[in-house]
C-alpha cells in the first residue's frame, strides 16, 4: 500500500503551458515533503521542498501548494519548457530523519 | 567533485547468482540509502545506514543485504538472485541532519533472467 500516491502517471503539456501533479498521503506523522526532478539515465535531484506550516512555496517556475487539512499537495510547473521533459517525484518524511517515502512518479513531456 | 559513485551502471544476472552493487561518495554524509525503481512504484527504500557500523532496514528490504564499514561505502549484496529483483537500484546520501538533501548515483540496472 503506498503511502503517497502520485497522479497522473504522465503528462503532455505544449511549451509555455501548466503542469500540474498532484500527490496525496495517509501518514500525518509526514512533516517534510520534497519533489525530485529525474532525467532519462540520471538520478533523482531535489527540485523543491516544503514544510506544512506554509500552504505554498514558489522558487522560479516551480510552485508547491500545499493542503494540510485535505492531506494533499501538488506541484505547479508554470510556462513550461522542453527542458523541463523528466520524471517528476513527489515525497514525504517524518521528523525523526531522512528517510523519504516517494510517489509513483510522472512523466512530464513539454511539447515544442 | 565525484559525489555518489554506483557501479556497475548495468549486470545481468542468471536466477541464482550473487552479486554486490557498489556505492561511495566522497561528501563525508553520515547517511546513506539504497532503493529501487520501478515502473509506477516509484523509489522505494531497500536499507539505509544512519553512520559507519549502523545499518537498518527500509520498506523492502527482503533478499537484500548491507554493510557500513566506512563513511564513504555502502554496498548492497543480492544472495540469490530472483527476477522480481529486476530494477533500477539508486544509493543516495545526506548529511544526519533534519530533512537533509538526498544525492542519488546515477543507477545500476539490473536484469535477472
């Protein structure tokens, strides 16, 4: 049973659109949710990150809103660009370390 | 600046064999993690190590083992492998701090037939 769950499992958006991916977990221990950015033959990377005592945190095209009360986030890609095509992660942890719990993943690909 | 290294990148095994997937980085991090990758499953934690001679098991850690004896090493030992072990295996590190960032290797993939 997965304790994050992660939808769509892909996504086509054309260039200068919005993506949006949506994650949804059980756990309220969670405190600490992470989205990881991976290229084709790379690892994951850490994109941006945020913590429940904000409901959203922007760091250039990439937004996170988040829903404590719904247990529920999402990350927004606005404008998007062929250069954001990868694997996208969500995540969660609890208090006690770095032990993370990911979603299923989506697969984003901006068309020209 | 290397950061996490894995080899090897690719290994096909026979159902049976064993074999170690090898993980350093040179980032002094306490932690360290294994997962695998699959399809619509995500990562998911194989075993982690919190420091040199600490080890503890993650969401799947079954036909899996792992040892620490050095901050830069981490290798995961398949005993006997078994086609569901057929994945993408990723070690990662952090410093032992609160949410620290996780640095993934680049991958080994491997196929067990």
């Amino acid at each position: 049973q997965q304790q994050v769950k992660q939808s769509p499992q892909s996504l086509i958006v054309q260039k200068g659109g919005i993506s949006i991916i949506n994650c949804a977990y059980e756990n309220t221990a969670f405190d600490y949710f992470p989205w990881y950015q991976q290229f084709p033959g790379k690892g994951p990377a850490l994109l941006i990150a945020i913590r429940p005592d904000v409901s959203e945190k922007k760091e250039g095209r990439f937004t996170i809103s988040f829903n404590k009360s719904a247990k529920q986030f999402s990350l927004h890609i606005m404008d998007s660009q062929p250069g954001d095509s990868a694997t996208y992660f969500c995540a969660a942890s609890k208090a006690a370390g770095n032990k993370l719990t990911f979603g299923g993943g989506t697969r984003v690909l901006v068309k020209p | 600046n290397a950061g996490v290294t894995q080899t090897p990148k690719f290994q096909v095994l026979k159902t049976g064999q064993s074999m170690t997937l090898q993980c350093a980085q040179d980032m002094n991090h306490e932690y360290m993690s294994w997962y695998r990758q699959d399809p619509g499953m995500g990562l998911r934690l194989i075993h982690y190590s919190v420091g040199a001679g600490i080890t503890d098991q993650g969401e799947v850690p079954n036909g899996y083992n792992v040892s620490r004896s050095t901050t830069e090493d981490f290798p995961l030992r398949l005993l006997s492998a078994a086609p569901s072990q057929t994945s993408v295996y990723f070690c990662a590190s952090s410093e032992q701090s609160l949410h620290g960032e996780l640095f993934f290797g680049e991958g080994s993939r491997l196929t067990v037939l």
